[in-house]
C-alpha cells in the first residue's frame, strides 16, 4: 500500500485534528481516512449547529401563537 497523497501541511493539520501520530496517518488506508474525517466533520457541525437548531425550532412556535 502506498502512502496518502497529501501534503505535508495537510498531513500535520489532519493528525493534530484526528490527534494520531503523523506516521500513522500517512499509512492509514483511504477508507478509513474517510470515515474519520466523517466523524470529525460531524462532530464539529454538531458543536455549531445546537444554537443554529434552537432558533429554527423557536421560530416555527412564535408563528403559531
């Protein structure tokens, strides 16, 4: 298997956001690269969307009274 086609500064940012070693990342398999950037990427947007949510789900209510 050969390594990811990545750049270094994209290699060094993605092991400190996936916080695993960067040798691990370069030999990690596609699919599985994948996924984890999945679970961060759904990760983060859960962190940002809960305020985003509230007002959506308040601005349906307000219309209603």
């Amino acid at each position: 298997m050969r390594p990811l086609q990545i750049s270094p500064e994209t290699a060094v940012k993605l092991a400190k956001e996936l916080n695993i070693p960067i040798e691990h990342l370069m030999h990690m398999p596609q699919h599985i690269l994948l996924q984890k950037l999945a679970q961060l990427a759904k990760q983060d947007k859960g962190q940002r969307d809960p305020d985003q949510s509230q007002h959506q789900d308040q601005s349906p209510q307000s219309e209603q009274s």
